[in-house]
C-alpha cells in the first residue's frame, strides 16, 4: 500500500493547526475496514473539533470521518479487497 498521510490536528485551534502527517500502520480488527481513501471531507462537527468545542475529543486527532474509497483489509470477511465504499463515521483515525 502507497505512503498513508491524514489531516491531525494535535490542539484546538484555526486552520493552521492542521498538519499533513504519515501515521503509523493501523490494525484492522474483526468487524472493521481499512479503506484506501480517494476523497475525504472535512464537516461542521469536525470544525468545531478542531475549535476545540468537542469537550469528550482527545487530542492529536485524525480528521475525515466522511470518506469514499477501495477496501484495502475487512478481517471479519465484510467486504472484499478492491469494494468500492463510503464512510459518514467511524473510528476515529489511526494513532499519529
């Protein structure tokens, strides 16, 4: 799989705080999905996060938890590898 990189934000805070980083490998568990994102978007909910208005959000956090894209690892057998899918909310990112 090519080089992962996601939006973390590591403080609340304007735009600037968010910084394009190379986190590490997540493990995917039965019951979820590593999905190879082609798009991502950044919501309301995820600007208020970033503002720090999310007082049960623990920082550095990945945002973009609406997605599309091609299943990379669905251990529970849920998908197949190469579906094309879409998120609206899960997990919060891998560990940065």
């Amino acid at each position: 799989m090519a080089t992962m990189k996601a939006a973390v934000i590591r403080e609340p805070g304007g735009p600037e705080r968010s910084q394009n980083r190379e986190p590490s490998d997540p493990d995917t568990r039965n019951g979820e999905v590593l999905i190879r994102v082609k798009a991502f978007g950044l919501n309301r909910s995820e600007l208020f996060t970033r503002q720090g208005h999310s007082p049960n959000v623990k920082f550095p956090r990945v945002l973009g938890i609406e997605a599309v894209g091609v299943v990379e690892s669905a251990p529970g057998g849920e998908f197949r590898k190469g579906d094309t899918v879409a998120t609206a909310h899960g997990r919060p990112g891998p560990s940065v």
